[in-house]
C-alpha cells in the first residue's frame, strides 16, 4: 500500500487496529534489555510503541504515513508518555544500523519484492546482543478474513522468513493460527508467522 493509502486507511477517527498493543509483544516485550532503545517498524497508530515507552523504553516508531504517526503522538500524549516519530518508506529507505537493543513490527505488510529488505533493515537496525521480534500474517491467512492484505502478494512465506533469520539465534518461530482482537480491522481467528531472535 502506498503513503496515501496508508494515510486515507488511518484516517478514521477511531484507532482502527485498536489502543492497545499485539498479544505476542505484551507475552514477550520483557526479553528486550530493560530501559533499551527499541525500534518499531511500520507502527502505524503506534499502540505497540506507545506500550513499550510505558514499560520504560526509549521508543521509536517507523512508519511513512503522516496521519499514523501523528495518532500515534495523539496516543503517547493521552497515556503521559513520549515516543518518537520518523516518517520513512521502509520498503526504499534503510534505518541506520546498531541504533537499538531492540527492533519490533507487528503486521508490517508490504510487496513479497520488499519483504527481504525490510526485515534485514530491521535487523541491522539492532546493536550485537540485540533482540528482533515479529508478527505477521502469513499466506495462508486468506481464508480466514480476520484482517490483513487481501492478496498473498502482501502476505509472508515461512520458509522464507527461516532464510531471512538462520544467521541470528532463534528464540521463538512459530506458525499456526492465533487469536487477535485489535481494533476493527484484526478481528478473530488467523494464521500468523511468529518470529523473536537475538543478533548475535
């Protein structure tokens, strides 16, 4: 999806993938280093980042829409807290590497041709000894019209996402069906790919 889709999908007044932040990160956020610099990666409304700035994080959130970006200080404002914002297309734009002890994305959907390249930005994002999680849909989410792209061209392949992180210590992979109940858009039953490693 492009910035003004993004934008125009965000632009409802309600937070559409909810305030609060994605099961998997709140069971496992407490692996990243306590008080570290995390990165979030195509964070959109910033529920996640605004969650882990409330844990005592220094947060940074990644996302080329405007009007995401600017929810997501909306959010941060409401609970007290602060988070950084950068606007950035991060299928065409690397974040600079060894920023962070920790890097998240939770449901960052872009083109299959992109994919490697996200990832890998979020990754070298991270400092050595540094933790990586994420949470995508992945191809066979289609079926279940819980949420997510509506084409397997936006969706994620397990065996590629292996590839992408054999050179890191893999702490958690999983895919299978998982409950989520964030906003109006991710609703019910899915099938995700999860992904925590350390940069070693």
């Amino acid at each position: 999806m492009s910035k003004q889709m993004w934008d125009e999908s965000f632009s409802d007044e309600d937070f559409v993938y909810g305030r609060e932040p994605n099961q998997f990160i709140k069971e496992h956020y407490s692996v990243l280093p306590e008080g570290g610099r995390i990165a979030c990666f195509a964070e959109g409304e910033g529920r996640n980042a605004v969650f882990l700035a409330e844990q005592g994080y220094e947060v940074t959130s990644y996302d080329q829409s405007e009007i995401g970006l600017e929810k997501t200080k909306q959010l941060a404002e409401e609970r007290g807290i602060s988070v950084r914002t950068v606007q950035k297309d991060l299928t065409a734009e690397k974040v600079e590497p060894y920023l962070y002890e920790g890097a998240i994305m939770v449901f960052g959907h872009v083109p299959k041709d992109d994919q490697a390249f996200l990832v890998q930005s979020m990754i070298d994002s991270v400092k050595p000894g540094g933790y990586i999680m994420f949470e995508v849909y992945s191809e066979h989410q289609l079926p279940y019209r819980s949420g997510g792209p509506k084409t397997e061209e936006m969706l994620y392949n397990p065996s590629e996402v292996l590839e992408w992180i054999d050179d890191y210590k893999c702490l958690h992979f999983y895919y299978g069906e998982a409950d989520r109940v964030e906003g109006k858009r991710h609703l019910g039953l899915g099938h995700v790919i999860q992904v925590m490693i350390q940069k070693i």
